[in-house]
C-alpha cells in the first residue's frame, strides 16, 4: 500500500446495528422498564449463553419453523460440533433449568434474561439479524393467574415508558386432548385448496404454520379454515376463560385474535402478542405464551412454562411513533465547570460525593475555557451545572446553576450535596 492510499473504513454487519450516544440512553430505558417490571414481580436474572447446540433450537424450537429451516446462524466449532447463535431465549432457558437442577426447587421458577439473539432474515426498521430482547419465563406451575401476571409484566413496563397506542390480542392454541383432533381436522381443509408444493409439506408437517401464510393468495383460501379456538377441550376453555377473567380483574385490556400463530413450534393454551400500529406492517412489539410440554421436549420434568419476548428496538420505534424520545432525559444530573488547575481539584471530590450518593455525575475535562465548558453542560443534559473558581475558592463555595431557569447562587461546599439533591428532584 502506497503513503497516497487509505484502508477502506470497517463497518458493521449488515443488519447489526450499534447503539451510540445519545440514541442509546431511550435503548437503555426501554431495556430497564422492562426489567424492573420483572423484578417488582419475583423475577431473577438469567444470564445465557450466545451460542447453544444447534440441536437445542431444532428440538424446541421446532424443525418446520422459519426460524430453524431458514434464519438460524449455525456452524461449525473447531471440534466438528454443531452450534448456533441463539434465535430466542426459551429453549436455552429450558436447558438452563434442567441442566441446574432449578426445577428440584421451589416453583415456579421465575427467570428474566435480556441481549442480543440472531435470525439471518431482511434487515428493515426494527427488524435486524441481531435483534435485542427482555424476556420472562414462568417455570413449573400451571395456574391461569400466573398466565395473566406475565402478561401484566409487560403491559406494565409499556405503560411505565409512556405507551398508549399498543394493544394486546389473545388466543388459546389448546392443549395435547384437543389439538390432535384439531390437527387432523384442519389437515383435511388444507389439502383441498390450491396449494404449492412446500406448503403442502409444511401443512403435513405443522399445519398451524399454514395459517400464518401471509401470502393474498393463501390468505384467501384460508377465510374458513377451522380455528383453534372453536375446538377447545373443556379444560383448555376454563383455562382461558379464567385467564381472561384475571386480566379483567388487573384492567389490562385485550382483544381475542382466534387466528394469531405465533412464529415458534412450542406454543400452547394461553398465546398472546402485543402489536402497535404505528409500527406498518412489522407492528409486533413483544409476544409470547404458555409452552407445556417443551421441558419433557428437551429432556427435563413434564412441567408446564409461559413467558414473553419483548422487542427493544420495536419498543423504540413505537415510543417514537406517539412522539416520545426516549433518549430525552440527559445522560447525567449535575455537570461540573471548574475553572483552573487548584479549582479542578476541588471540584473532583465533589463530583464523587455525587455518585456515591446515586446523583449521576459529569465535568468538563481538559483545558476548556468558560464557553466551551458551558456548552459542553448543556449538551450533557445536566439538571444542574456546578461551577467552582479562583472566587469560589476563596470562600469555600461553588455557583449552583439550575438549567432549566438559568438561576443561579452560591452555595457553601458543605451543603452542597444536599442542595443539588433538591434541585435534580424539582
């Protein structure tokens, strides 16, 4: 390479987005509302691993879904072994639990996990290759109210963000008395329409997949096909009426969607998605529902789940769509200006009695003069700015700056943590 020749700037995948400055802090707000709705309600922290056996995802997930027949990434690790970057957090929580022993213990066993998972697919708004999740998961415990607490969650954490416009939809994909007659049933509607070969195969394969064609053609053919929810079992009808009558009980609105499929194999009983029109036609925000069966799937206990996934970056985009930034609030609460080398040092200790006082704390670093620090205050977002000089020095104090108002005074060092406390709370 000659001196006149520049290396070619490196760029992220295609469909990988980064999350900088200040667009990050709403991804951070929305990953926390979600969190903190979990933890309020019992849930402890799962940490997974990125990449699980392949045979993990094949098994529970489902072979006929798009997502292991075409958007799985999968290779091959150095020993031969077959692996793959997690799609969903399910399966691997599953695995988690049995391989821990967490279900020998006290249940239901209530996990929330939250990061990145991976889906070769078209990368478009809101939709990437890595994708960004909060989920839930309810391990153990086949009670209709646990049904309706996990929805709750999510209900809560969207409003706590200031979320309106999302609605809830809500079905019952019944259970192993009922779903076999159902299967056979909607079988033999589906092998006589007008339909292509590799649909005809996943209509033998999994014929409720069938139903989530989203093709003009097929969706047509489809407007009489049976629905699940008109062949419940008894038990699986009380199970959703109940679920319903919690959710009334809570005040979370929802709507019956007998036609909903979700996009995963394992799904049964309660089924649920959240969806926001604001959003065009990729409108889901998060989803989920009840998956018994999965663990004994996998090799664990015949014990019942249910959980969510909630997409973060679709959490944005809908923020966004009723005009809420959720990058709004700055990213610290009080900035300090020090004015000279002997005022720096004074200020430094001041700033650490902030944080450890949970105040989020910033400075102008570096030679700035007065302009260029202040500027650099109000792009920090800063409730207050604290400036410290030769002046202030001299008199044991600091200039305490409301931002909002431009008032500003002086206020002695020994009271001001107190001072600046009361003026971020205002």
């Amino acid at each position: 390479m000659t001196g006149t020749e520049k290396k070619t700037a490196l760029k992220a995948p295609k469909g990988v987005p980064d999350y900088v400055p200040p667009a990050s802090a709403g991804f951070v707000a929305v990953r926390d509302a979600i969190t903190t709705a979990a933890r309020r309600a019992g849930y402890g922290h799962i940490e997974l691993p990125i990449f699980e056996d392949t045979a993990l995802f094949a098994r529970g997930v489902g072979e006929s879904t798009d997502v292991v027949s075409k958007e799985m990434y999968s290779f091959e690790d150095r020993g031969g072994r077959s692996v793959t970057l997690r799609p969903e957090g399910t399966a691997g929580v599953m695995r988690a639990v049995i391989e821990h022993g967490l279900d020998r213990g006290q249940l239901p066993v209530k996990l929330c996990y939250a990061g990145p998972f991976f889906r070769y697919e078209r990368p478009q708004a809101g939709r990437y290759r890595q994708l960004q999740q909060v989920g839930i998961e309810a391990i153990g415990v086949d009670d209709p109210a646990l049904d309706a607490e996990v929805i709750a969650v999510a209900d809560e954490a969207f409003r706590s963000l200031g979320l309106t416009g999302f609605r809830l939809e809500l079905t019952s994909l019944g259970d192993e008395t009922c779903r076999p007659q159902y299967r056979e049933r909607l079988q033999a509607f589906l092998a006589g329409l007008d339909l292509d070969e590799a649909t005809r195969e996943r209509a033998r394969i999994n014929p409720l997949r069938v139903l989530d064609d989203k093709r003009p053609e097929v969706r047509a053919q489809l407007e009489d096909a049976p629905l699940m929810i008109d062949h419940l079992s008894d038990a699986s009808a009380e199970h959703f009426a109940t679920v319903r009558a919690h959710l009334d009980a809570l005040g979370v609105a929802y709507t019956v969607n007998p036609r909903m499929v979700r996009g995963l194999d394992y799904y049964t009983k309660t089924t649920f998605e959240f969806v926001h029109d604001g959003l065009g036609a990729q409108s889901g925000i998060g989803g989920g529902g009840r998956y018994d069966g999965l663990m004994e799937q996998l090799g664990g206990q015949a014990l019942s789940g249910i959980g969510f996934g909630i997409g973060i970056d679709r959490t944005v985009l809908a923020l966004q769509a009723e005009g809420f930034d959720p990058a709004a609030q700055g990213r610290v609460d009080v900035y300090g200006v020090a004015l000279g080398a002997a005022a720096k040092a004074a200020m430094v200790p001041v700033l650490a009695e902030f944080r450890r006082n949970g105040l989020r704390a910033d400075m102008a670093y570096g030679d700035r003069g007065m302009k260029g620090a202040f500027k650099a205050a109000d792009r920090s977002g800063a409730a207050v700015t604290v400036v410290i000089g030769e002046n202030e020095l001299e008199t044991g104090t600091a200039v305490v700056k409301t931002m909002s108002t431009g008032e500003q005074e002086p206020v002695p060092l020994e009271a001001i943590l107190g001072h600046v406390t009361r003026a971020v709370e205002r």
